[in-house]
C-alpha cells in the first residue's frame, strides 16, 4: 500500500545551454513539467557548457519561466564556474563563480522550504581545486567533492526541520557510480557516502554523469542522478529526467524518457525505496553495551 505523497520533485540536471543543448527539450519541458503539480524543481548544475553569458542568460530565462510556475532552487555544476580564474583559490573562491552569482544569486548553497520538505543544495564544484585533485588529469578541473563543512551544515538543517518533513539534499557530482561509465563524480567518496548518510538526507539528487540512475548509498539512502537535455548522452540513449516522490514510507524515483520523434517526454521505469528514519544513533542501554 502506499500512502499520499508528501512531496513531489521535478529533478532536472545539465541543461548545458550552449552549442549542445537541444532546445526541443527545453520548449518540450517548458510546457511538461507544469502539468506534473510538483511541490518543487531541483537542478542539479551544469547549466552551462562553457560558464558565458549568453549561455546563463538562457539558463537565467528558463529557470525564470520554472519559478513563474514551481519554486526552484539551483546549484552550480563544474561546467559553470570559471576555475581558471583563480586555480587551487590562489585568487580567493569569489572569482571563479562571479559570472555564475550574477546570474543565479550569490548563495551557492541555497536552501528551499516548501510545504512538507526542505531542500539543502550543497556546493560540489570547486574546479582544480585542493579538495577534487585526481590522478586523472584530464578530470581535474571535473571532479568534485563534498567538504565536511558541506555536510556538516546540511545536517544541521535537517536536524532543525520538523519530524516527518522530507530532507532532500542537491549537489552537481553523481555519488554512486555512472552506469556505463562506472565513475564516480566526487573524490574520496567513500568518506563522502558515511557523511551523506549522517546527514539524515531522506534522498540525494545529483547529475553530471550524463545518464539517469536511482540507486541507495550503502543500501540505507536514496539516490537520484539524472540525465542530460543535451546532446551529450551516454551511449546514444535517450535523454532522462526523474520525478521524485516522497511519501511517509518510501523515496519513488520516476524516470521520464525522451521520445525525440514525437518530441514528447513519457513516464518510464520507477524505482521505490524505503524512507529512512532518523539517523541511527549509537543508545547506551544499562549494560547492554557493557562488555563482560
Ligand atoms: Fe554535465
Ligand atoms: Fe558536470
């Protein structure tokens, strides 16, 4: 049986305005995703293909015509913060997203409430930056991670949220491994998933992988990843955007396909998961816990 649900979530991710949006997508969600009644739109960064702005002014336009409709709240993806401006912050942190906060506002991490949820975006994209540096050269500047403080602070917010509302976490970099690709978006992830689930999150929304997942970090929290409306697919598959719902029971992720012949996006597979409850905390029960 499942009950009314709580919320519901568009779960939107690299747009990528610029030369590989496709814009039958975009006209395509404009006039969609109004008449799914979400409580609420998250995107998961990557905006942007190259951070100009021309590109974040139709970002800018699109994620207006959301808010018109559905509150909206937004991160940055690697794509839309300008690195070279200030490598490994030898320049400061403000430099490198100047152009995104002219656009988008300057809280990196912002924090929506609607009725029957808070959302906590997280700040995943640093750029070559200390915390993100890899073997891997070609993914330096791609890769992110998720700072203690990031989790630290995203916890704080759900712990100060009403019993029963959903806590819903949005950052740019996918944490569970891409399904074709098998990366993963995030340095020292491992550290980053027993964070994750500290943080009391009902379930995590991110992209950059290029191709929709629902999965669980360690079995116990939901992860939504979401495609891209570019035509930069994985493997050729179609484009993907998730519907994510929350009741008291479970996280149900809804995967919407394009159609790009009948310039349509139609419901396909669904994936449920049990809600967490509150984060186990270690309870010392008069010598239970004792050893003899
Ligand atoms: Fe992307
Ligand atoms: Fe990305």
């Amino acid at each position: 049986m499942t009950s009314d649900p709580i919320v519901t979530i568009v779960h939107l991710s690299d747009l990528h305005f610029g030369g590989f949006a496709d814009l039958k997508q975009i006209e395509a969600l404009e006039s969609f995703l109004p008449s799914l009644g979400a409580t609420a739109v998250a995107i998961s960064g990557d905006l942007s293909q190259r951070a100009r702005h021309g590109e974040f002014q139709a970002a800018h336009l699109f994620i207006q015509r959301m808010r018109a409709q559905t509150p909206t709240l937004v991160v940055p993806g690697n794509h839309d913060i300008q690195w070279w401006k200030s490598p490994l912050d030898l320049l400061g942190e403000r430099r490198k997203y100047a152009k995104y906060t002219r656009y988008f506002g300057t809280d990196l991490r912002p924090v929506l409430e609607v009725p029957g949820a808070v959302i906590a975006g997280a700040l995943s994209s640093y750029g070559v930056a200390f915390g993100s540096l890899t073997l891997r050269i070609r993914d330096l500047a791609v890769k992110g991670h998720l700072p203690r403080s990031e989790t630290n602070r995203v916890k704080q917010i759900f712990d100060a949220a009403p019993p029963g509302v959903a806590r819903i976490m949005v950052f740019h970099h996918n944490v569970l491994p891409g399904g074709l690709s098998r990366r993963m978006g995030l340095a020292r992830w491992r550290s980053a998933h027993k964070r994750l689930l500290a943080t009391g999150a009902d379930v995590i929304l991110s992209g950059h992988d290029h191709q929709e997942g629902a999965g669980q970090i360690q079995g116990a929290l939901a992860v939504s990843t979401s495609g891209t409306h570019s035509s930069r697919v994985r493997g050729g598959r179609p484009s993907v955007f998730n519907l994510v719902k929350i009741d008291a029971q479970a996280v149900q992720i809804q995967h919407f396909r394009w159609v790009s012949g009948d310039r349509q996006f139609i419901p396909s597979d669904t994936f449920s998961f049990a809600r967490r409850g509150p984060p186990q905390v270690a309870v010392s029960v008069a010598g239970g816990d004792q050893g003899l």
